[in-house]
C-alpha cells in the first residue's frame, strides 16, 4: 500500500512529508463539489494509465483509505482482470507436492479440498472446526469470507486430523497463520524446479474446475466454495440448510476426485456412476416391493384365518339356535 501511495504522490507532484494522506483527506472533505468533481476526475485518469493493473491497484487502496475515514469517493475503479490459469496435469501436480516440505505439501492438500480462499481457510479458528464420523466441517464466519457469506467447508477427518496437529504442534489457534510465507516458498520452489508458477490460488480453481464436471449440485458446490446459491428459483431462500445432506454429496461425488493425481471425472465416468446410482435405486425398489409383497401376504393370510374362524363361530351359533335340547 505504501508503495502505492508513494507512486501516487510522486505523480500529482505532493512531497512525502509530514501526513500527506491526512492532508489529502482533510482538503477533500473541506472542498467545493466543483473541486471535488476535479479531483475525482485527476484520479480516475491516474487509475486508467499504463501499466494499467499498477494504478488501478494503487487507486483502489486510495479509494479505501478515504472510505476508512468516512470520505466515500463517487468513483468506479474496475481493479479485477480476468485471466485463464493454465491447468497443471494431475500426474506433475502430484510430483510437485510430494517434493515439498511437510507444511507446504500439507497447506496445498488443506486447499485442495477445503475450496475456499487461502486467507478465510488458513484463519478460521480451531475451534470453529466441527468434527464428524468421517470429516470436518470448518464454519467460515461472514467477516472473514471474502464475500460476506457465512458457510461451511468440509475436510476428510485424516487430513483435517493432520492439519490440526500440525497448528497445535507450532501453537497456532488457526491452521496456516503464516500461509503468505508458505505460499511464497511454493511459488520459488516449483518455479525454479519445474519452470511451473504454481500459487495457493491454483487449488481454488482447480477444485473448481473438478467440481463442475461431477454429479454434485453447483449450488452445493458454489456455497462451499463461499457463493451465493443461485441455481433454480431463489436458491439462498428457499433451499433447505442440511449440512448432513451437502457433507455426504461432498464425500460421494467430489471428494474422490480431489487428491492429487486422481482421474478427472468424465462424461463415460459419470455415466457409468449415474448407471450406477439408478440399478443401485431400481434394486432398493425391487426389495421393498418384494418386503412389500411379503407383508401383504402374510396379512391375507391372517384375514383368511381370521374368516374362517368366524365362520366356525357362525355355524356353531346356528346350530345351537335350531336345536336348544342338545345345547
């Protein structure tokens, strides 16, 4: 940020002494809309010159400063640029983790599986972990999601068991205080070994990318990845909070498919698992019709018994009716 400022400063021509932010602040607040418009307009132009990705950046930090001391600026600074990330294939991806350190190898599976952002994983804390028979559920918090939207993340329990040892073993109270350290050292590592510029953020998208060819819902998906669920009418109202549901969604459809150097799933894979999932159905159905079949039998069975019996009483009542001497 600071560097930021300082390329900022240097081109509106203001010296970097004494509070050259405060001031800035101060005469913004104190001016006339005419001089305010002008400012705005000299920033705007600063946010739109080469390299662009720099100033953009740079007047994005402006912009929040004079938000954080209650001056919002009028002003649109478009700072987010798309780009492809090119995909690593499984079989190098596997290799390159197996060769880091423990907590490197260790933060990138932790990512891997956990799909949400580096930041909101690695600092949720320990004690916002909830565990179950065969995975943890990691409650992310709204202020600590990137997009304000509190939700789950699901770890399977021997990876979530490792990394929980790792962070009480160094006295974390969250798994990877220390990820951008971390981070960095992955990016030198691969890059000098491999020629491979490999960041945390390669994990978010490759679940990503994983989770949109498998059979799990994209609402399911999307929210533990910390998105808004927006498929069908409504999605965030009207579907049903059930962490049961989604915890074994995860395990059956997509878990699988996230360690490194498993298949990718497939239309013939997902074929052969919806086959799969409907003899699987037709087989439940066949046995309950069969349970069913059973049941309705064995009930005939005793209504017959039970109109025979009263026909016995029947014919002994009769009886004793027309021939009262006997009786």
């Amino acid at each position: 940020m600071l560097q930021y400022l300082r390329r900022y400063f240097r081109e509106i021509n203001i010296p970097l002494t004494g509070e050259p932010m405060k001031q800035l602040i101060d005469k913004y607040a104190n001016s006339t809309q005419e001089e305010k418009n002008k400012f705005l307009d000299s920033l705007q132009d600063f946010s739109n010159a080469p390299p662009l990705t720099v100033h953009r950046q740079a007047a994005t930090y402006i912009k929040g400063i004079f938000r954080a001391n209650r001056n919002r600026l009028e002003l649109y600074v478009d700072s987010h640029f798309a780009h492809k990330t090119t995909r690593i294939s499984e079989g190098i991806l596997a290799k390159l983790v197996s060769e880091l350190e423990e907590q490197q190898s260790l933060l990138c599976e932790f990512l891997a599986y956990g799909a949400e952002r580096v930041a909101a994983l690695s600092l949720t804390p320990l004690s916002l972990w909830t565990p179950t028979e065969h995975h943890w559920i990691i409650n992310i918090q709204a202020k600590t999601a990137k997009t304000k939207i509190e939700h789950p993340c699901i770890l399977p329990k021997a990876l979530g068991d490792r990394v929980r040892k790792n962070a009480i073993q160094h006295g974390y109270t969250c798994p990877f205080p220390n990820y951008k350290t971390i981070g960095h050292e992955i990016t030198l590592i691969t890059k000098q070994r491999y020629q491979i510029r490999l960041t945390l953020h390669y994990f978010r998208k490759r679940f990503a990318t994983i989770a949109d060819k498998t059979l799990m819902s994209p609402n399911d998906w999307d929210f533990l990845m910390g998105s808004k669920q927006d498929t069908g009418h409504e999605a965030s109202i009207y579907q049903l909070d059930d962490i049961t549901a989604l915890e074994t969604a995860y395990s059956k459809y997509l878990e699988p498919f996230l360690a490194f150097g498993a298949n990718t799933p497939t239309k013939e894979t997902l074929q052969s698992e919806h086959t799969k999932e409907l003899e699987h159905h037709l087989q439940t159905m066949s046995a309950e019709n069969t349970f069913l079949k059973q049941q309705i039998a064995q009930k005939d069975a005793i209504i017959q018994s039970l109109l025979t019996q009263l026909q016995s009483q029947h014919i002994a009542q009769t009886k004793q009716t027309r021939d009262p001497i006997t009786s």
